[in-house]
C-alpha cells in the first residue's frame, strides 16, 4: 500500500510540481504542534498543526490521514519543498463558493464582525460580505446577537479576481419560508388545530405566528367570557393551539380562535337556567345603563338599571356596586341567538308595587310629603318605596299659575290626594288633589241654564275668538265672525268687561261657548250699524221684555 502510494505522489508531483500547485500528502506524524507530512518529495515536509483547525477551532487529523496541500516553495534554504495546508484549504474554499454560486447552493459562514453597511462573514478563512438590507426578510438594527454565529447563505455576487463575495442571508429565509408556506398552505383548512406563537397583541386581538404566516385572533375569539383587551388571556412569546375558523386563499388570510378549542357555556343554557331562575354571580363590569354578573366561566348576564331598584329608575351603578361585588339576582330572559342574558336584581326583593295594590284602590284618599316639584307636576312621597305624581291639570279645576303653585305647595309638605290611576305594569301612581274637591262647572251649570246672560272679562282676542272669564273662573269664549265684525274686533280689548249669552256649555272641554249681549249703550259705545243680525235679535227680545 505505502509503494503504490510513493508511486501515485511521485506520478502526481512530476506533472504538478510547481508554485500554488496542489497535491496529496499523508500524515506520517503528529509531533509538538508540528504535522510531518511525506508527499512524495525528495524530504519530507513540516506544517504547524495550526493549519489543521478548522473554523471552529478544532483539529481533526490523524496518523495516515490523506490531505491536500499547496505548494509554497521549492527547493528552500536546506533543498526542500515547503508545502501549505491553509492555501490549499482557501483552493478548497473557493472550489466551493464558485460552485455554490454557479448553481445557487447553500453555503455556510460565520458572521465575525460589522462593517458600514452589513456584516463581514467568514466562509472557510475567507472574507465575505451581507449587506444589512440582506440580513433577514424584516429589518434588524440591533445585529449584536448574530455575532459569532454560523449561519447558511446564497452568493449573490462573486468576483474571485478582487476577492470580493456578497452574501445573503434573506434569500435562504424567503426560500426556505417559501417551500414551508406552500407545505403550510396545503394543510391549512376551516376547522384544523395549529399550534403558533403570539406575535403581537393590539385592542382588537392578537397576531399568531403558525410559521411563515401569520394568524388572526380577534378578542371575540379568544374567550367566552367578556373581555376588555387579550393581555387579561394571553401575553406575546405564548405558545397556544388555536382553530382556523375561516382561511381566505386569494389573500391568504387566517382567521383563528382560542376557545373553540372549548366547550360552548352556551349550550344548553336555556335549560339550565330558565327565566326566575334565582343566581348569585360576580359584578366583572359596570356601566352607565347597567352591570354585567358572571353567572358562569365565560356567560355574563346585564342587569339593566330600571331593573336595579323599584323606586329609583335613574339609579347610578357606580355608586351601588363596585366590580368583584358577589351579588343575587334574577334570570329574567335568555336569547341564544344573540348571546344576550337579562337579569334583575329588584326581583329578589319584595315587589312594593304588588303590596300598594293589595291595600290600594283607584278613588281612595292618601297623604305623602312633597318629594319634588317640576314644571310639570308635583312628585308625592306615599311611602318609602311608591312615589305618586300629580299633573298640574290635576292641582285644580281652575287654572292656576306658576306663582300660585310656588306659594301653595313646598317641598316637604304633607298634602291629602285622591288616586285617580294605578299602572302595576309602568310602575306608576296618577294621584289627583282636584278630585277632593267638587267640579265647579258642574255646579255652575246647575244655576246657569242654556241663553242666561253673565259677566265676564277678555282675557285673550285673535282673529278667530275672544276668550273670557267669569268671575267664578269659568272660561269660555265667543266666536267672531271677521267679515262682519271687523269694528267690534277693534273697539274690544283685553280686560274690558262683557255681558255674555250663554249659547252651549262642553263639559268634555270644560269651556263655555257664549255670545255678546247688547243694549243700548253697548251699541252706542260700539258702532250702531256694525252688530250680529243675533245681537239684533238679542236687543230686540231685551226691548220686549222691558
């Protein structure tokens, strides 16, 4: 075996026995750091072991080993030929790069430092550059992290003459991202489980990373119950198993969800909890127009404010509960379809609208204290739980105004009232004070008969009627015709004082319809030629009967 070796190296070194040749040698030695080395030559040859380690530092040789070398000098100062491993292991490189370049292999290197502009990356001892744009598919400004580390790229450019190499690192990602994305997107499908990272978190979701792409998870997915941003469920650097609920492949896009991994609390609720149900949950939310209770793991039911308390319809959660408040109440109604549960927390007190109607009655008379007075009404404190209301209308059988109202009633007063109304359903009690007394039109008319004549003053003049008063505070008016009694219109003003016939009484309306009596002096005072052919009549009966 050692002569046909001889043989070979003898054969090989007479045809390439010049400078930067490279030939086959054998390791005969390993001897202090120095490599013996028998290449066939007239001696042998001496090579630092140093030129044996690779890019990592480490030497793998040993006795009997078959190495290439290159030729560095011939015939030196004692007759022998010195021979290197580090220029034959560049002539290896370079074999490689041009290669890899050629047919847009995959090369590794080792990024050992920064330049302007990129990194320097060292492939086998020889020197190449990644130009930042080129690091990764994403930018990176901190690049500190790949120091050091041996990383696969693609030779984008390559001019062996200048030793000048230009690498990628991006084209090896979008590659390989590639190949994966088209084995992902074959297996991507409504209803498959996928395990990801959580990439990002925002208000309306969370972005999963399943592998060369990207995932949607928005909020409502995430969880049955009601949350207010996804951190309360999730954090990014999470790894979870999520349901492809919708994929779109036109514009690849995922739609994903965390708690279809679960069962539905939804199912099944009706049945469970079927309306007057009595539940005692957690407050997890409040609201202006209510409070939201935790009935189970991912159901909330709202309990609205009119359903909070019996008497106070504008009540202000904020000030009763506060959120992690353990409260009863009741199932009121459930609408699966929308996901939607009503509860009432007043049902689990005792109705007090039920007890005023088992002791009260339409025309019976109460006393409560002046709770409040609006321009509308006077609201009655009937006891600790019903309020009443009296409508102005109904202070009175005669107008009254706001002056008169002020000095009468005040706040805290106590005052008798007759209830006129009692709706359970609205939660509503009409009371009137008016009904205590007797109506005084009906009294009027028992002693002002149809055509009997009255004194009343104007109060009010358009175009169409002249209303008046009598001094009994009945009202009414008279009908004018504006063709025909264009001067009277003119010669009768607000406050004047009338005799009046009256013509109809509408009870209904609580007004009287009259007409003008006149007499001698009225037709003097007013024109003699412009009267009614009925206040003629009128006249003329008058004259009769004198």
């Amino acid at each position: 075996m050692n002569e046909s070796f001889k043989k070979l190296f003898k054969k090989s070194i007479k045809k390439n026995i010049k400078l930067g040749s490279i030939i086959k040698g054998k390791i005969i030695k390993i001897k202090n750091n120095i490599v013996i080395i028998d290449a066939g030559l007239k001696s042998e040859s001496y090579i630092p072991i140093e030129q044996f380690k690779n890019s990592e530092g480490i030497t793998n040789i040993k006795k009997n080993d078959i190495v290439e070398l290159s030729i560095d000098k011939i015939a030196g100062e004692w007759g022998e030929t010195i021979l290197s491993r580090d220029k034959a292991k560049k002539y290896e490189t370079w074999n490689i790069i041009k290669k890899s370049y050629k047919n847009s292999l995959i090369i590794k290197g080792t990024i050992n430092g920064k330049v302007k502009g990129g990194l320097t990356v060292d492939i086998e001892g020889i020197k190449a550059f990644l130009p930042g744009s080129l690091i990764d598919i994403k930018q990176i400004k901190n690049t500190s992290n790949l120091q050091g580390k041996k990383l696969e790229f693609k030779i984008i450019k390559l001019d062996e003459k200048k030793n000048n190499i230009v690498l990628s690192r991006k084209a090896v990602i979008l590659s390989e991202n590639n190949q994966e994305r088209k084995k992902l997107l074959k297996n991507i499908k409504k209803g498959a489980i996928l395990e990801g990272t959580v990439k990002n978190l925002t208000d309306y979701g969370a972005f999963i990373d399943l592998g060369i792409i990207d995932g949607l998870l928005h909020i409502t997915d995430i969880s049955w119950k009601r949350i207010k941003h996804p951190k309360e469920i999730i954090k990014i650097g999470d790894k979870i198993k999520t349901k492809i609920i919708k994929f779109d492949k036109k514009k690849t896009r995922v739609s994903l969800g965390l708690k279809q991994l679960t069962k539905d609390p939804w199912d099944k609720i009706d049945k469970k909890y079927p309306p007057k149900t009595k539940i005692k949950g957690k407050i997890t939310n409040l609201t202006d127009y209510g409070c939201f209770i935790e009935i189970k793991e991912g159901i909330e039911g709202l309990v609205h404010i009119s359903e909070m308390d019996w008497k106070n319809k504008n009540i202000n959660p904020f000030k009763i509960f506060k959120i992690g408040d353990i409260t009863e109440a009741i199932i009121l109604n459930i609408d699966k379809k929308k996901r939607r549960i009503s509860l009432g927390i007043k049902q689990c007190k005792i109705n007090p609208w039920i007890e005023f109607i088992k002791k009260h009655k339409k025309g019976d008379i109460i006393t409560g204290i002046i709770k409040s007075i609006t321009n509308f009404g006077i609201f009655l404190k009937i006891n600790n739980n019903i309020d009443g209301l009296i409508y102005l209308s109904d202070l009175s059988w005669l107008k009254i105004n706001e002056k008169e109202i002020k000095n009468k009633y005040k706040k805290g007063n106590k005052i008798k009232a007759s209830i006129i109304q009692i709706d359970s359903n609205k939660e509503r009690v009409s009371l009137s004070v008016k009904k205590l007394q007797e109506d005084p039109l009906k009294k009027y008319i028992k002693f002002k008969e149809k055509n009997k004549l009255i004194k009343t003053k104007v109060t009010k003049i358009n175009e169409k009627n002249i209303y008046i008063i009598s001094k009994d505070g009945i009202e009414g008016y008279i009908k004018i015709d504006k063709e025909k009694n264009k001067k009277i219109i003119k010669n009768i003003k607000v406050g004047d004082k009338l005799k009046n016939k009256i013509i109809d009484i509408d009870i209904k309306k609580r007004i009287i319809n009259l007409n003008i009596y006149i007499n001698k002096k009225n037709i003097k005072k007013i024109n003699k030629k412009q009267c009614f052919s009925t206040m003629i009549e009128a006249f003329k009966k008058a004259k009769i009967n004198k």
